[in-house]
C-alpha cells in the first residue's frame, strides 16, 4: 500500500448525498425502511481509478474494469463501511478505488476499533509509509518495525483484513520485486538513480513494496 492523493471532489458527488444520505442513515441508524438500493458511487469509480492507473489502492495489484466476476474487478471501497457511518455513503473522501477482492472478498464491512490504514490520509503521519515494511525475500508485508502500541495494531488489523499477505498476492509482489532488484543490480550505479525515479515517479502495481525496497537498500548503502 502507498499514498494515494484522491483528488478533488467531482461534479455530481454533492448532489447525490443531499438526495440519498439520508436513507442510508434512517436505515442504519434508525432501523427505518428498507435497506437502500441507490449505488451511485459507482458512477465516480472511473475518476477514482485515473488517480492510480487502474491500481487498487489497497493490495497494489491492477483492476480489470471489464471483468466484473474477477477478484481483480474494479469497485468503489467505503473506507468507513456504510453499516458503521452510514452518513458517509456519498462523501468524496470515504471513497476507495479497490479490487473486488480487497473488498468484498477480505474487508467487507469490517471496522475495527483503530480502524484501518488510510491510503489517502491526509496526515503525513498516517500515510502507508509509516506503517508498513517489506520483506524483499518473502514479499510479506508487516507493520514497520518503528511502531509499537496501537500504531503496530492497526498496521497488523489492516494486513489481516485485508488479506494483504494472502498467497495470491504475496506470489506476484514478490516475483515483481524479485524483477525490479534483478534490473536495477544489473545497471552501472551511475545509471541507478533514474531507474529508482523512473519507478517511483509514476504509478504501477506494487510501488509501495517497490519504495520500501528501495529505502531498504539505501539504508545498506546499496544504491
């Protein structure tokens, strides 16, 4: 997982939540009516995938917008699930581009008492990057072996559930970290420095493993 900058909110978004907040809120708040069929989030799922190439913010890996029976589909993830903050349904700022099995298949309307690692926060300390680690051996990812208390709790609630080290996802991270180290320990050290901007500098599956791998290694001085 890495940073992600949501953007602005687009056209449209405040219209919808003045006309269907409500009914999420008297449904899950208030046991009143029935459950609300509306989805008009999913209208907004296009400008929220350009913000990362098609990349699912959580698990890294790129969606298939045409294949909606694929774990690999792309879905709008209410960060805060409905169930719990129903008044968020419609806010910009909840919204997460997500793979379908990210979020329907691991996260669910889970929401733990710490909640979960923001891929967008807005607080620099929040960000992914203070949270996680990356074993460049195994692919694992693991809470940053600076935190302790809550900060670890949450860095290890959001691997979980969000199944983070699964096999299927832990098989391609660490095959591409495997690739990106091959093609960088294979370039003169003058030429090293571009690939790692090339790489950091755009979005592609796994950046967030890429950029701790490579703060790794300029930790050992290896770059």
């Amino acid at each position: 997982m890495r940073w992600i900058d949501r953007g602005p909110e687009p056209p449209g978004v405040d219209d919808y939540a003045r006309q269907f907040t409500q009914g999420w809120v008297d449904y899950f708040r208030h046991n009143v009516g029935g459950r609300p069929t509306d989805s008009f989030w999913r209208e907004f799922r296009p400008a929220l995938g350009n913000r990362s190439a098609n990349i699912c913010w959580y698990c890294e890996r790129q969606c298939e917008p045409a294949s909606e029976a694929s774990g690999k589909a792309a879905t709008v993830d209410h960060y805060k699930p409905r169930s719990c903050f129903p008044e968020l349904t419609y806010e910009w700022t909840n919204w997460v581009f997500s793979c379908r099995r990210c979020n329907e298949e691991h996260k669910q309307d889970k929401w733990p008492a710490l909640g979960y690692v923001d891929p967008c926060a807005g607080d620099e300390q929040e960000r992914p990057g203070r949270y996680f680690d990356s074993d460049m051996l195994t692919g694992e990812i693991s809470p940053h072996p600076a935190l302790d208390g809550d900060a670890k709790r949450k860095a290890e609630a959001t691997i979980d559930d969000l199944g983070l080290n699964e096999i299927d996802v832990r098989f391609y991270r660490i095959n591409w970290i495997r690739q990106f180290l091959a093609d960088l320990q294979g370039l003169a050290s003058t030429d090293r420095r571009a690939f790692v901007e090339f790489w950091t500098g755009r979005p592609h599956e796994f950046a967030g493993s890429t950029g701790m791998a490579i703060a790794q290694l300029g930790a050992a001085g290896e770059l």
